[in-house]
C-alpha cells in the first residue's frame, strides 16, 4: 500500500461517497511559520480562524477526532457525535469474534486531586477527576453488527469522517479477513490498536504487538499489503522509547501516527478493605490510566514521535494524530504545536458529554485568534524547535550567563573608554 498514490488508494472505493471529497495529499511542511507574535489591532478586521484539516486525503471540518472507546460503541452515540460537529468518529476496536470479549462491572475508578485512588462516591470524592483508570475491553459486539452500523453511518452522513479501529490475533489470514470485511463497510480510514495496555496479552494482541518491534513490522506488512485505505498506528506508551515502533510502523506502510493509548495502571487500594481499585469480587487487574494527569506525557510522547517523523520523514506525508488528557482548547493547541494533525479526545467526552467539541473548537480558535494564526497549519509543529539536549541547554545558559555579566561589567579594560561615549560607559558600570 506504501506504494500506491492516494489517488489510487481511493479510486479503490469508488462506492464510499466521501471519496469525492478525497483530495491529493498536501505535502507536509514543518516551516516555521512568518506570522508568529504579530498583533492584531482592535481596528482591524479579523477573518474567523479556519479550524478544517486534510489529513491523509480526509477532509475534516476540524481537528478533533473522537477516540476509540465508549464514545464510539455503536451507531447511536456515533450518529450524536457527526450531529454534535466532530471533525472524525474513530470506531471502538473491533475483531472478528466478539464471543471472545467478555466485559466486567465496575470496569472503571476515578482519581480525584487531594486524595488516593481508593476514594470514590464519598464525602471525601470532591476534588476534580485528573486521572481515570479502566479495564475495559475491546467492543463486545458482534462484528456483523458494527458492520452494518458503519454502513449505515457511512450512508446518513457520507462526507463526514468514519475511522474503524481494528485488533486480531497473530494470524495473518484473520488480519485479511478483517480489513476486507471492514472496508466494504466504506470506512474511510483505519487505526490498528497496537496499544491497548490490558486484556488478551496472551494472543499477542494491542501492546503485545506495539511492545515488539520485529512483530509490529510483520503485523504491519500483513496490513498494509491488504489495507486499500489510510493506515494508523495507534502506539502504546507502554515502552521505553516510543519513536522505535513509531518508526516501524511507518516503515512498515502506515500512512500515519497515532499516540498515545492509555498508561499501565493500578489505581489504588482501598484503605478500609485493602482492595484494589476498580474492585470487581474483591479483584482487580492492571489497567489503562487516561484523562488529565497523562497529558504531559503524552506531550512528551507526541514530541519524541514528531522530531523523529520531522528528521527522518521530513518529506513524506505522514500524519500524526495526539491523545492524552484533552479537555480544553489549550490542551489540544499543544499538541498541534509539537506537530500533531489532529486531536483525539475519549475519556474527556466520558466526562463531558459529546458538546465538548464546541468549547474545544471556540478555545482553540481564541488561542488562533490571540497570535493571529488563520489555520491549523499555521502553528502545526512551531513549538518543536524549542526542544533540545540537556547538554545544549546547558551551552546556551552558560553563553546568556556571560553576556549578561559583560553587559553588567561593562567595559572589560581601560583601552576601551571612548570620549563620546564617556557618560553612558560609565553609568554601564553602575550597580545601582
């Protein structure tokens, strides 16, 4: 697939109707835009920020993307979300046998600021939500069944942008399989979930596969040889260096990035009952930690990933979509400031309902209009170049160091007086 032209790529679905709105893709720039700091004068008249992106060839209305989970679980809340103005609806994972996927209540514990992981639904639970921990699998509905309800979304609202997030085994003629029974559907794109922290580990499935490089790339070369669509890979954090599997993936024919799935977690014990936390029969397991607390690092993630895609796939067209702890407009312009196209947001709509997307889409165009950026592309990857080495911050504080002791010494020898500027040569060497 790596190979073939975007163009190619959608005249393969010549029944999706929202291939007419498939464009050749825009190569990616990483310029330093020329309008940075410039002001805006009350007098003038300030066109309203276009918030719309092309990504991959999919044209989206903005960058704010629901992401896999609860939030697109069925045909239903999906529907609520293109109605509520979502720039794309990323499909919760699916497989081919959904018998397999058996889910456990509670499944979910919250982490309040003030007090441990334990505390929930008492007096004590008053502080705001910063962490959010689950154990919930993939979908646990028949495939057949979110298949017919991608078909129907796809039917209702063709120019919108559907995504179907897909996990199998380690079995190359079930990864087929499921990409050809997806696509049929008109999905627009596809996230492979090489990340999800918890649940059939065993299968080699989500971070079994996104934790080894060698059976990312297989998995990878069996999709991307079948998939006719554009391809994420949505990583795990779960890793100590996240751009390695990035880089595999992409290698690998993957059209795009996307990062970061949800933290190895254990939310707390319970202090009366010395319990785990979600406690189901007095159990628990590991799970996956999202929500406000994960922000800065999937910060830190999104910017390893984009240095890395700026340095070695400068020229390419990749995308890269960040996740973490997106609750307001602010959140999501630091991510597209360290090169991210677009924004997923899951947990935040959990908390918050699907009109989220308003309040993300009327701050982030405050935030445009404050540094009169007129689009996405903009500002997309201005703030990478303030990233360095600890070793060259440490030159550049030492060079400022210096310049400011000559600027408070002032004139290094006597050679240096001058008669004209006697007077203020002097007052240079003034202390107070």
């Amino acid at each position: 697939m790596a190979s073939l032209s975007f163009t190619q790529i959608r005249t393969n679905h010549s029944n999706n109707s929202v291939a007419e709105f498939a464009r050749a893709r825009p190569r990616t720039t990483w310029a330093r835009p020329t309008r940075v700091g410039f002001k805006v004068f009350a007098s003038e008249v300030q066109a309203e920020p276009d918030l719309s992106v092309t990504v991959n060839g999919l044209r989206m209305p903005n960058p704010f993307v629901i992401g896999s989970g609860p939030p697109g679980t069925n045909y239903t809340v999906m529907k609520r979300a293109f109605e509520e103005g979502w720039g794309a609806v990323i499909a919760k994972t699916v497989s081919l046998d959904a018998s397999k996927v058996i889910n456990v209540t509670p499944r979910y514990a919250r982490l309040r600021a003030g007090v441990n992981g334990s505390v929930n639904g008492s007096a004590k639970a008053k502080g705001q939500i910063i962490g959010w921990e689950n154990i919930e699998l993939i979908s646990d509905r028949s495939l057949d069944i979110m298949l017919n309800e991608f078909k129907q979304l796809k039917e209702e609202y063709p120019d919108r942008i559907l995504i179907a997030s897909i996990m199998e085994e380690y079995n190359k003629a079930a990864w087929e399989e499921l990409i050809d029974r997806v696509e049929q559907t008109g999905v627009d794109a596809l996230e492979i979930n090489f990340s999800c922290p918890h649940g059939m580990p065993e299968r080699k499935m989500g971070a079994a596969v996104g934790q080894d490089c060698a059976l990312l790339e297989e998995v990878c070369g069996w999709v991307n040889a079948k998939a006719t669509v554009p391809v994420w890979a949505k990583m795990t954090p779960n890793i100590t260096d996240i751009t390695q599997p990035a880089r595999v993936a992409l290698r690998s024919g993957c059209e795009g990035i996307a990062a970061i799935n949800t933290i190895m977690s254990v939310m707390g014990i319970n202090l009366d009952t010395l319990r785990p936390e979600p406690c189901v029969e007095g159990y628990s397991t590991p799970g996956g930690y999202s929500s406000k607390a994960v922000h800065p690092i999937a910060l830190a993630k999104v910017m390893s990933i984009a240095k890395m895609m700026k340095s070695e796939f400068g020229d390419k067209d990749f995308s890269l979509s960040g996740i973490g702890g997106v609750e307001t407009g602010g959140d999501a312009a630091e991510f597209i400031l360290l090169g991210a196209n677009t924004v997923q947001v899951c947990t935040g709509v959990m908390m918050h309902g699907y009109g989220l997307v308003k309040q993300l889409s009327a701050e982030l165009k405050d935030f445009m209009k404050a540094h009169n950026f007129s689009s996405i592309e903009d500002f997309r990857g201005v703030s990478l170049q303030y990233f360095t080495t600890h070793m060259d911050l440490v030159r550049r504080q030492q060079e400022a160091i210096q310049q400011r002791k000559a600027v408070r010494k002032g004139l290094q020898s006597d050679k240096d007086w001058t008669g004209d500027g006697f007077v203020k040569e002097t007052e240079s060497m003034v202390s107070n």
